[in-house]
C-alpha cells in the first residue's frame, strides 16, 4: 500500500501559477479534506484530467486560495497511483500554507524524485525514461531539451528493447531444451545465432558513438580562451555571453585570474573559461593567472586561441598558440577585422581561422557554423543519443560481453561457456533500463514455446475422465494388486502435486535434442539458477516425465483388456466393448 504524499511540484519561487501534487493510496479523500468544490461535490466524484473551481484551505480551515483541481485515478496516471493536483497561485506563501494543511491531513513530505521513483517501481517507465525526466528539467539547449523529451517519450528504450530481446531469446531457447527434453523443441545450435549476436554488437556500438555528442549537449562544451595580453579575449566573452562579464582595458595583464560564463552559441552550450594573457611576468599574480591558463589548456575540450589581426605574431601569441594546440579540438580566433588586417590566416596551422571583431560583435556566426562541424551537430536530438554516463557505462559492458560471447564462440566453446557472457550482456542492459533479467528469461521460455504448468491439470483431467469411463463400461477387468493400484494412484497424487523442490539437471548435452530420460515438466527456480552455471546432477533425473507415465498407464490398460477378453468362456459377448478413450495431445505445448 503506498502511503499518500504531497510537494510543492513547481518550486518554491514566486510566480504565476503553483502547484500542490499528490500520488498514493487514498489522496482523493485526503486532499478533499482541505479543499472545497464551487459545486459542493465531493471531490471522489470528479472525473478524470478535467479542472474544477474550488476554495483551498489551511490548518486552521481558512480559506487561503481560489484555486483549480484535478485528478487521475490509478492506472492512468503519472505515477501509476491516484493523483490529484492543485493549480493556485504561486505565492511561496499559499504554497507554503497548502503543504502544510495537506501534511495535516495525513499526507507525507515526498522526497526528492519520488513521483518519478514511483512511476518507474509501478511500470509506468523505465529507468532511461524516468532519468530523462530529470534531464528534461535540467536542459539548456532546445538540443538538450529535444533528446530528453525523445527519451521519456521512450526512443532509447525501443532502440534497446530488440537487442535485450534478442539476446533473450538466445537464452530461452538454450534454457528450453535444456529444461524440457521431452517437449517439441527445436536443437539448440549456438551457431545460428552468430549473426545475430554480430548484429547486437553493431548496434550498441552505434549507440555508444553518440555519447560525445550526448555529453556536450547536456553538459557542453568546456571551452578556454587562450592568447597573448590584449588579444581580446576578454572582449570576445563580453561578446559571446551578450553583457560586459568581465572587464576590458588597454593595459596588457588586466586579465589575471580565470573567469567562468555559460553561453548559448546557436544550438552549443560553451562553458566559456576567459584566461590571463600567457607571457612572461615578473608579478606573480599574474605569473599565477598565466599558470592557470596552461593547465586549463591541457583540460579544457576546447581552445579559443585570440589573436590580434591588425598585428604580427608575436613570440606571445606563438607560447598561446602552441598551448591552444595541445587541447583536443581548437579554433584560431582571428580578432579585431574592424582594424587593417596584416596577419595571414596562412600562418596560424588550425583547421579552423575565423575572422571577428569583438568589438562590433561580427563573426560570431562564422564561429557557431565552425562548431557545428566540429562536433557534428547535423543529426537530430530525437531522443536516441546517448547523455547519461551510468546508461552508457552499462551499455558499453554489455557490448564488450556479446564481444566475448562471439570470441567464445570462435573459439568452439560449448553453450554453456558462451551463454555466460549472454547472460551477462543482458544483465547489463537490464542495468540501463530497469529489467530483472532472471524472470524476463523464464517467462519468454513458457511465452514462445508454450510450455504451461496448465498442461499438467489438462493431463489429470484426461486421466481422470478415462478411468471414469473405463469404471463405466462393461469390460471385464481382472483384478489387480495391490502394488499395482498403489502405483497408479502414486502417479495421480504426484501428479496433482505442486512441483518438486529438487535441483535437476539435463545429463547430455542440450545441442543434441531431447535426453534418453525424461524430466518433469515444471522445474524449479533452484534448478534454472543452477543450469546457468552449468550443474548437473544425473540422480536427479528418476523421476519419468508426464508423457512417458500416461503412455505407460494406457498400454497396461489396453493389455488387461486384453488378457480379459482371452479369458471369456463365451466367443460372442452381448455388451459391447467400449475402449478406453485415447489421451489429447495438448497441442499448445
């Protein structure tokens, strides 16, 4: 039972509208208790997702607020769970006064993403859903903002779902024949699946190219800007961040300490890092601004090297330049086109010059069609890149684990060896998404092979209905031993018994088809957990299977009857003999 919480949905910050959100077991009664309709209904009987008018309520039963309700009753809700909302003012004050008044009631203070946390535990999303939630608040850039959205839209779980699935069933084909013997099933050669297991591969790896990208769009771009003194780079981070965020002077060395400013570039997020001019100096506050300008030189992802245009290079620009060079992308900044330029591009050895001028704020769309290229910002943010480092990190285990399955499988391991690193390449997935491996692979083994625990009531009811009849007709049975009869009716209560707790085990090879004995048809969940590792226990297989019993009960039937007809001193009997009905092939196993 899931206790009914309350928060402030909208952050407690003055503004138009706030939001007062509940979820849980019992909320709509709850929340009734602070909160009156305008038609003096009970708030239970709203309908779902439609707004009404209503008078909010504080601790003391005075009116706080004129506000708007709705509800969404469990399942169709965010969280799964009953929810009701009130949209009121976005005073800190009322917003304040209604939490508590709800706190008083019996509601419980939600902890930090505890709507999202319930929504996943109810199976409204998975895990890459409900962290793209977070990623969606948090998103500076329309790029950002579009591939969070694609991915609570759920665009990289149905990237991920095929390839889990296809590993899947790998496993449950292996764990099928391994399992059920006796059952139709088709030999379970590892072979086959090479190819899909390459394909996996090739897929995940596209999925984790994208992580460069999926990095600077949400976090962007750690970006130093690097030259000599009065080479304007200050001038170009009062351009790029659109006020004065630093100060510019004409006297060289104003700069002397590492200012930070985030900017927006067109579609880059730039965490800018404005430097010290690198030269020699005697002042050592300055000596230690030129000390910081290198090593964010050597840190950064990204180097702005400024250079004077309407001057030739100097033995100042060249240390810069060559501190610029050593960062893994860099763009030349050839700065102040608003002089007479004397610099040849020619000479700076960058992929990338583009001329600016700072001062008139021109050029700059020249530097965000560089970056474009730069950081190939030409696919679309629809959700399928990658932006999370705990999601990539599992999807990159799971990669190297198929990698090792196919060298295994080069190798001419047995299934066995092979399906380890299967297993572990979805428990990896299983990581990123949410999925619990262990019971995923049980239930695609009953789902595609349409092996049932239903099965087993199905043959009692046949064996039931035959002996009934047989009981019925007018067939001369002889009788029978006692070790007989205890033997069928041993059979008929281990039939209808639940499924023994024995940890069982195939003892020929799976790649081989069925065993020579049979198994019971409902293993354990001891018994799957071992076949994983490869256990066998050849003691365990005694008991014989549904399928083999019945068959043998049937022939003993027919040749009791018969010894019985043999036996009968008259050739031609008046009542006619009424055979024992044959047993149905279940024939959805």
């Amino acid at each position: 039972m899931a206790h009914p919480i309350a928060a402030i949905a909208t952050g407690f910050v003055r503004s138009g509208i706030g939001i007062l959100r509940m979820s849980g077991d019992g909320c709509i009664d709850l929340a009734n208790k602070v909160f009156t309709l305008s038609s003096k209904k009970p708030m239970s009987e709203l309908p779902d997702r439609l707004l009404s008018r209503g008078t909010l309520y504080d601790e003391q039963s005075r009116p706080i607020d004129e506000a708007m309700v709705f509800v969404s009753r469990a399942p169709h809700s965010y969280t799964g769970e009953d929810t009701v909302e009130f949209q009121c003012h976005g005073s800190p004050a009322v917003l304040r006064a209604g939490l508590s008044a709800l706190l008083s009631v019996g509601f419980r203070q939600a902890g930090p993403g505890e709507f999202t946390k319930r929504a996943f535990l109810s199976g409204q999303m998975d895990l890459t859903q409900a962290e793209a939630v977070i990623d969606l608040i948090d998103a500076e850039t329309a790029d950002a903002a579009a591939n969070a959205a694609g991915q609570v839209a759920g665009i990289l779980r149905k990237k991920l779902d095929p390839i889990y699935d296809q590993l899947m069933d790998i496993c449950s084909h292996f764990h099928a024949v391994l399992d059920y013997p006796d059952e139709d099933i088709e030999p379970f050669r590892l072979q086959a699946y090479a190819d899909t297991l390459k394909s996996a591969s090739r897929q995940l790896d596209a999925l984790l190219s994208s992580c460069r990208r999926g990095n600077f769009i949400k976090n962007g771009v750690q970006t130093a800007i690097l030259g000599a003194p009065n080479a304007g780079k200050s001038s170009l981070l009062n351009a790029l961040a659109g006020f004065e965020r630093v100060i510019v002077t004409d006297i060289p060395g104003t700069t002397r300490d590492a200012v930070e400013q985030t900017v927006t570039l067109g579609r880059h997020l730039l965490r800018l890092l404005d430097t010290a001019g690198i030269r020699e100096t005697a002042d050592r506050v300055e000596e230690l601004g030129v000390a910081r300008a290198l090593q964010a030189a050597q840190t950064c992802q990204l180097a702005l090297f400024v250079v004077d245009g309407s001057k030739p290079l100097t033995p100042e620009d060249e240390a810069a330049m060559d501190a610029a060079l050593q960062a893994p992308e860099a763009i030349a900044i050839l700065n102040k086109q608003d002089l007479p330029c004397v610099m040849d591009p020619s000479e700076l050895p960058f992929a990338y010059v583009i001329p600016v001028s700072c001062a008139k704020n021109e050029g700059l769309d020249l530097l965000e069609q560089a970056l474009d290229m730069l950081f190939d910002f030409d696919a679309p943010c629809d959700g399928s890149i990658l932006t999370n480092a705990r999601q990539a990190d599992a999807i990159a285990k799971s990669r190297e684990s198929i990698e090792a399955a196919l060298s295994s499988l080069r190798l001419g391991m047995t299934p066995d060896a092979v399906l380890v690193d299967v297993e572990a390449a979805m428990e990896s997935l299983g990581e990123a998404t949410g999925r619990v491996v262990r019971e995923d692979i049980t239930n695609r083994i009953f789902e595609r092979f349409g092996i049932a625990t239903a099965d087993i009531g199905s043959a009692r009811t046949e064996i039931v209905k035959a002996k009934e009849e047989q009981k019925n007709a007018d067939i001369p049975v002889p009788d029978r031993s006692t070790t007989e009869k205890d033997k069928e009716e041993a059979f008929l209560d281990a039939l209808l018994a639940p499924a023994p707790n024995k940890e069982e085990a195939q003892t020929q090879n799976p790649t081989q088809g069925p065993a020579a004995k049979s198994r019971p048809s409902e293993p354990t969940s001891n018994q799957r957990e071992k076949t994983v590792r490869g256990i066998s226990d050849p003691t365990e297989r005694s008991r014989p299977s549904v399928r083999q019993e019945m068959k043998e009960i049937r022939e003993e039937q027919r040749q009791r009857t018969s010894s019985a007809q043999k036996t009968k001193d008259e050739p031609n009997r008046t009542s006619e003999h009424r055979p024992v009905p044959k047993m149905k092939k279940d024939k959805e196993r």
